[in-house]
C-alpha cells in the first residue's frame, strides 16, 4: 500500500512539475508578478524612511507568499478542477490511492514553488541590497522543509474538504487568502499584533515558518532560541497529516454514495 | 441606437452583472464577501505604517493609495474578465457577439457594476485603516465635487485599460490570468499608491507621468483633504487629456482587434477544460 | 427579396488548410436549406461566415441583402443560431432570466421582453423549469431553452448547427417538429441546418446542399437528389470480417460506383454497402468474396437514401 502512495505520488508530483516548468513564460510571469508587487511593498517601506531591516523582513514574507497561494489554487481547489474536467471520477475508479493523488499534488507543487521563491528572494536581494544572515542555513532550510510539511497537510485537509462547495471553492480560497497573509504578517513582524492574537497565530504554520526564518536571517539568531517554533511546527505538521488522511477516505466514500463526484458546470 | 435605448440595456448589463456576482448566496453574506479582501489586503498595506512608523501623515497616503486601488483592481477585471469568462466558463460569448450590440458596448456595461460594487469595500477599508492609524477622518472637510468628479474620471481611464487587456485577452485563452494581474500590479507600482513615484529608480519614475492613476490618486488625496478645485487643476488637466487619450486609444485598438479576431475566428475559441 | 443567402466565390483558409472552397449557393425565402457533409467539409465554416462570426479570405456573402464583411449589425438583427454541441448562458441564474437577458440585448423593453419570454415559455411548455437555475435543467431541457433563445428575437434566418446532436430519439423528434411549425408559421422565415442525421435532412429539409472537402459538390431538392440514385442499384452485404485491399478490389469491379463499410467491433460482422449501376457485377462480387475467404452472411436489395447519394457523388462515405 506505501508503495502504491509513493509511486502514485511521485506520478502526479512528475506531471505537475512537468507541466509548469515545461513552458518558460509561465516560470518568467511566477516570478516577475510577486516581483513587482513586493517591490513596491519594499518602495512604499523606503517611503517611510523604515530601517532596513524592514526591507528583509518583507522580502521574506513575500517570496514565502507563493506558498499559500498555491496551497490555496494548486491544492485546495484543484479536486473541484479535477472534478470539473471529469478527471476525478477516473482517478478513483482508476484504484489509484488517493492519499497518493494528493501527496504528489503537494510535492510538485512544493518543488515548483520552491523554486519560485528562491527566484523571488534572490531578485528581491539583488535589486534592493537586502542584506540576510546566511550562517544558518541549514537550519532554516530544515524550517523551511517543516513549515512546507504543516502547510501542505493542511492543503491536503483543504483539498479533501472543498470538494463539497462545488463552484463556490473559488470564493472561499479568495477569503482565506488576504486575510490569512495577514495574520501570518507577511509584509511586516506579527510582533505588532495584541498578544492575544499572536497567540493565535502561533499555529499559523506560515506565520511560524515565516517568523522563525527571519529570526534566523534578518536577525541571526540561533535556531535554538526558536526551538519552540520547530516543534510546534512539526506538532501541527503531524496532526494536519493525520486529519487530512481522514478527510481523503471520508469524501471517497461519501462521494461515491451521494454522487456528487461527478456533478458539474456550476 | 438611442440614448434612452442604451441606458436601459446599460442597466440591463449591470444587473446582470450583479445576478452573476451576487446571487450564489445572500446580500448580507454577499456584502461581507466582497468587502473581507479589499479590508485585509488595506490592513496588509497599514500595518506596514503601523510597523515602520505609527504616523497618521504617513499612513494617510498609503490609506487613501490602497483603498482607492480596490476600485481600480476590480473595475479592470470587471471589463477584462467578463470577455475571458463569458467565453471560457459561460460559452456565451458568440451569442452575445451576434446580437446586434458592440461588443465594447457590452464589456463596459457589464463593467460598470464594479465601479458600484466597489463603493462599499472602498468606504469599509477607508474607515477601518484610519481607524486604526488614529487618523481623525471626521475632522477632514472634502471637496466632494471633485471627489466625485475624480471617481467619474476613474471610471474612463480604468475602463480603458479594461479594454486594452481585453484587447490582448480576445486572442488568447492561455494567458489570461497573467495578463490581466501583470498590468493590475504595475499600477500598483507605478501608480502613486503606497508610495510617492519618486522613489522609482531612474528611468522608471518618468513612467508613472504617463499613467492616469498618478494624477488621479493625488487629487482623491486632495479632494479628501479638502483642497480647492483651482489647487486641484495641475493634476486634474493632465489626468483628463490622459483618460482621454487612454480611453480612445483603447476603445479604438479594441475595435481593431475584435475585427482581426473575426477574421481568424477566434471569437468562440475556448481551452479544452 | 426571394434571395435569403448568396455567396460568391466564397473562400475561406486557416492557414494552408482550404477550409471553404469557392462556394457558390444561394438559399431562397422560407426553405430549410440542409448542408451535408462529413467531419472537417466546412459546414460550420459557412455558417460562422454567414452569421458574422468570422470574416471569409475571399469571395463575398450576402444575407438578406447585407454584406457579411461591412453591414454586420443589419445581418443581427436578422438572425440567430442553434447550435446543439453548444451550452450558451449564465448557470447561476434562472432559465427565464437567461431568456430575458437576450430579448434585452436584441432591444425588446423591459417589460415586452417578459411578455416575449413568459409567452414562448408556454408555448414550448417550460413552465416546470423556467424558474430553475440554467445549470440545473436536463440536457433536453437545455436543447429547448436554447431553441427559444435562438427564435427570440424572431430572426429571418435562423442557423440550425446539428440542433439535436446527443439528445434522445423523443426530444429530438420534438425540436424537428418545432422547427416545421416554426418556419410554417411566416413565409418570412428562413433555415439552414446542418446535420449528421439523414433522416434529420429527409424529414425536414427542401434544398440540401453536399458538401465535401469544402466545395459544394450539388444542390438541390430531396427528392432530386434521391432520384440520382433510382436508377442505380444498392446491396447491403453482411460478411464475417472485410480487409481493406478487398474493397479497394471491389471498388475495381467494372459497373461499382461506390462502396462503404461499417464493421462492428463486438460481433465482427462488417456491413458493406454498395451503388452500382446495373444488377450484374453482384455476380463478380460474390465470387471475389469467395475467393477471399470470406464467408456472406447476408445479402439484400435496399432502398436508396441520402448516404446513397452522397456514396454515388463523392464516392466516399459520408460519416
Ligand atoms: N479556427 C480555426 N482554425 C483553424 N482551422 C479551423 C478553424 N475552424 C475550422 N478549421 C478547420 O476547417 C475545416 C472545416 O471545419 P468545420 O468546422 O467547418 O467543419 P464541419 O463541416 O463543421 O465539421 P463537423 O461535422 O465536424 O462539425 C476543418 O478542417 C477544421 O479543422
Ligand atoms: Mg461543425
């Protein structure tokens, strides 16, 4: 059965970074549009006559950014599109896990925005003078890999659960999007917030991702004074994962005895 | 065509507009819909000030900048989109097209919704970010004349680069998305909204000069500041000419492209989805 | 004006592909002129030409009088389409709604475009569904909102693209009968239809034009066209399979004017179907089946119908 994931996983996880990258105008408009709208985040801190400190803090913010986004169009949806297009229905008669679907939904998509965000931040280094503290790097990719694990479970959990709003998925995803990017404090620290709602963002896994990446690059701090933030990383990681798993099996089944895997054009 | 014949079919288009936008739940949960992303997106843009520096003077123009740039974003797409969609997703395009309407006629009727739509966002994330930057908005006296006048003029320009998009858009199916978001962020950048064109590095600051956004967002700061429709006139001149200009152009490349779209028979084209 | 539609010349390429072909026809007042012809011949083509979608490469077109290239906005006012593979209208909202919609876009007022639609919904029996949201109505439902959408603005000539294409045998018999009654109801009215179904074009059409590889091969009635092929001769031969180089082999046979075949995949019994001229070469026929090996399963004279004719023009089969 692990095989079968795996090797479903990797199939799915192959066509998406496949079709993405294969077509260099889709990879030059991923990168040149977060572009131009963190620079004008970065010209609107200069404006202020902010701390530089400010401008690392948001290119950070704002190359992770794609991640969500892509959680949101690239897996929360995506059952809805595959349901849309009458794929869905071939995936599951075609005994082809699900988990496995899904799986390989998050890795390409991952891998694809990975490299997206390294492109954002690199640029964003480069065309403002952005200076970041890279002697630990190594623990912040393993952060970076741990927040991708809890957001992208999470994405799963979205996947499986969106199914159900049929052609309103479109409008739930623009909901969450802008309200969430600011609670995560993607353009500026969440330490400006109440106390009582940074408790709350505290499982916000792109807020913690984001928060503890800083802390380690913009203001060099060592990984463990953020110790806490890897392991609630990784608690959240676990728990979505787990849900997300439940979630798959109960909209099989339940899509299967209310037909509504194959209802579409809404 | 008369104008009392084209103000009803205007009306039409906007409340079909509205059917297709509003009707999938109820006004109050529609209401609150519309207004959630333009309020976050303006509170993504305030807490920046909030951060950097708690000043009600800074934090006025990045206030005004964005919420008025909700309007700006929307009326686009409302233009843009509404080609893309009703020829995509509605399959409806074609039999729009041979009724006996211009087709630019129907885009800018089904457009105008959002410039009504978009009111509210406008006002809620206006009053929710000087709420939170302690701005004292009702000590402010605008000049509403040339507040509205300016909103009006909006309408001209924005419209205009709805149809330059859709001008490109009526050729492609592919591209859509990135077209209609690349010109939608530029302004943003180029636009005098979060932050004064100045700081655009040299050669790119002299872009924003051809670009009505720049002159509209500063005499929406200065109506809202209550100054004199004479002050008003250096910025208000150009961004007439300029809407002007834009709007022509525009309503004209439309037009040629619609006919070179005919002639290749790309006016029913869909992606296989 | 007895003249509804005349082309000159008409010419139409996507790149080096020809699509139309010098097409010369011309369909007169109040006749449901029928195009026919195989995938990729032109039929939607023409119709997009004629109906302002899409502007020809050369050669001229008139409808209704009007130049399709520079008097477009006359010509719409004038007509409309149906076209069966298509699924036009905004699903978040009502039927009637949808209809409104349109009869504003064609200049009704407010309240005649409601009389319009609440009477066609009547007249078509839609009252059950009128009030449903578009995108929650059958696809028979679908096929006949589409119809009244299509007459709405009581075009002169209404463009019928495969109407009944994948709807069942009853509805389909429906829409057929609305159209007859429509077009009988004015003599103004006018309808060109393109089909795959032959008894779709034998049931209702006047005038059908062939249409093959983008030329018109004939025009003209039914029943001429039938006449075409009285005099030749038609069998149907049932085999237990058929190989290509055999039919290329029958094509041979002195007096065989056309020939196709149908093979079944889960019987395997191959269908031939055969105009000849003169009774005689069924003869050579059999013999060379024999030689073959291949075993006749039946054998039987049959009446002759527009797939003859078209087998006996082209010498191709038509689907
Ligand atoms: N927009 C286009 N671009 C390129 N080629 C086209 C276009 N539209 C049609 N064609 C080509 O023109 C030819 C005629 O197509 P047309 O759609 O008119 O055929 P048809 O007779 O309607 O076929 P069908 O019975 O399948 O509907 C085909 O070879 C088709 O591939
Ligand atoms: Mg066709």
């Amino acid at each position: 059965m692990i095989r079968e994931i795996f090797k479903t996983a990797y199939a799915r996880a192959y066509v998406r970074i496949k079709g993405v990258n294969s077509d260099v105008t889709h990879f030059i408009i991923d990168i040149g549009l977060p572009l131009i709208g963190l620079s004008a985040i970065l010209l609107a801190y200069k404006s202020l006559n902010a701390p530089s400190q400010f401008l690392a803090i948001a290119a950070i913010g704002g190359a992770m950014m794609a991640f969500w986004y892509n959680v949101l169009w690239g897996m929360a949806s995506q059952f809805y599109w595959e349901r849309e297009t009458g794929n869905l229905p071939l995936y599951i008669s075609s005994g082809a896990p699900m988990p496995g679907v899904l799986l390989g939904m998050a890795l390409g998509g991952a891998v694809n925005m990975t490299i997206r965000a390294v492109g954002v931040l690199l640029a964003t280094v480069y065309l403002f003078g952005i200076k970041l503290y890279t002697s630990e790097i190594v623990p912040a990719f393993f952060l970076f890999l741990l927040t991708l694990f809890a957001l992208y479970s999470l994405g799963m959990i979205f996947a499986s659960s969106f199914l159900r709003f049929g052609r309103s998925v479109s409008k739930i995803n623009e909901l969450l999007g802008e309200p969430m990017l600011f609670f995560s404090g993607v353009y500026f620290p969440v330490k400006v917030f109440p106390f009582a709602i940074q408790l709350i963002v505290s499982l916000i896994p792109l807020a913690l991702g984001i928060e503890g990446m800083r802390e380690l690059m913009v203001f060099g701090n060592s990984p463990l004074q953020i110790l806490w933030i890897y392991i609630v990383l990784l608690l959240l990681g676990i728990v979505f994962f787990y849900i997300a798993t439940k979630m798959i099996k109960y909209m099989e089944e339940r899509g299967k005895t209310t037909g509504t895997l194959t209802l579409k054009w809404e | 065509m008369g104008i009392r014949d084209s103000l009803t079919k205007l009306r039409v288009l906007v409340w079909l507009s509205y059917q297709i936008e509003a009707n999938w739940t109820r006004l109050p949960s529609y209401l609150a819909y519309i207004s959630i992303r333009p309020t976050f997106t303006l509170l993504l843009m305030i807490f920046i000030v909030i951060a950097a520096r708690p000043n009600p003077q800074y934090g006025f123009f990045i206030l005004v900048g964005q919420a008025f740039y909700n309007l700006v974003g929307s009326g686009v797409m409302g233009v843009a989109y509404t080609l893309w969609d009703d020829r995509e997703h509605y399959r409806s395009l074609k039999y729009v097209y041979l009724t006996p309407n211009s087709l630019t006629f129907y885009l800018i009727g089904r457009g105008l919704y959002k410039f009504i739509e978009g009111l509210l966002p406008l006002s809620i994330a206006f009053f929710v970010g000087a709420l939170l930057i302690h701005y004292p908005i009702f000590s402010l006296m605008p000049n509403w004349p040339m507040l509205i006048a300016n909103y009006f003029v909006g309408m001209i320009w924005i419209i205009a680069f709805g149809l330059l998009i859709a001008s490109f858009l009526i050729f492609t199916t592919d591209y859509g998305w990135a077209a209609v978001e690349s010109i939608v962020s530029s302004l943003l950048l180029f636009g005098n909204v979060i932050f004064p064109t100045y700081l655009l590095p040299y050669p790119l600051d002299a872009i924003a000069n051809f670009l009505p956004i720049k002159y509209w967002m500063d005499i929406n700061r200065q109506a809202l500041l209550g100054m004199s429709t004479m002050n008003m006139m250096p910025n208000f001149i150009p961004l007439l000419e300029l809407s002007l200009i834009y709007f022509v152009v525009a309503f004209f490349l439309f037009k040629y492209c619609e006919r070179v779209a005919r002639s290749k028979g790309l006016i029913d084209i869909t992606t296989a989805h | 004006m007895d003249e509804v539609v005349r082309t000159i010349d008409l010419t139409r390429h996507f790149g080096k592909m020809v699509a139309l072909d010098n097409v010369n026809i011309t369909i007169r007042r109040n006749e449901i002129f029928g195009l026919l012809g195989p995938n990729g011949s032109g039929k939607s083509t023409l119709i997009k030409i004629l109906s302002t979608l899409l502007l020809p490469t050369s050669g001229d077109a008139y409808v209704l009088g009007y130049n399709v290239k520079t008097d477009y906005m006359e010509i719409r006012k004038r007509i409309n389409i149906v076209a069966g593979d298509d699924r036009p209208g905004y699903g978040s909202i009502k039927v009637k709604e949808n209809l409104w919609f349109f009869s504003q876009l064609y200049g009704y007022g407010v309240r005649e475009g409601w009389k319009v639609v609440n009477s066609l919904i009547e007249e078509f029996g839609m009252q059950d569904y009128a009030d449903r949201k578009l995108n929650r109505v059958s696809s028979g439902m679908f096929q006949k909102y589409n119809f009244v959408r299509g007459i709405l603005n009581n075009p002169k000539l209404l463009f019928l693209d495969e109407p009944t294409v994948g709807l069942d045998v009853e509805i389909s018999r429906e829409i057929r009968n609305y159209v007859k009654s429509w077009i009988k109801r004015d003599p103004e009215r006018t309808i060109l239809l393109t089909t795959h179904y032959m008894i779709e074009a034998q049931e209702l059409c006047d005038r059908v034009a062939i249409i093959y590889k983008g030329k018109i091969v004939k025009v003209d009635t039914v029943e001429n066209l039938l006449k075409l092929v009285s005099g030749e001769h038609i069998f149907e031969i049932k085999t237990n399979f058929i190989l290509n180089d055999c039919l290329e082999d029958i094509k041979k046979i002195q007096g065989v004017k056309g020939l196709y075949s149908d093979s079944d995949v889960s019987t395997g019994i191959a269908k031939l179907r055969i105009v000849m001229e003169e009774e005689g070469p069924i003869a050579d026929i059999l013999s060379l089946l024999k030689e073959r090996n291949i075993k006749v399963l039946a054998l039987s004279k049959e009446e002759p119908n527009l797939e003859d004719v078209f087998l006996y023009l082209v010498g191709s089969k038509l689907r």
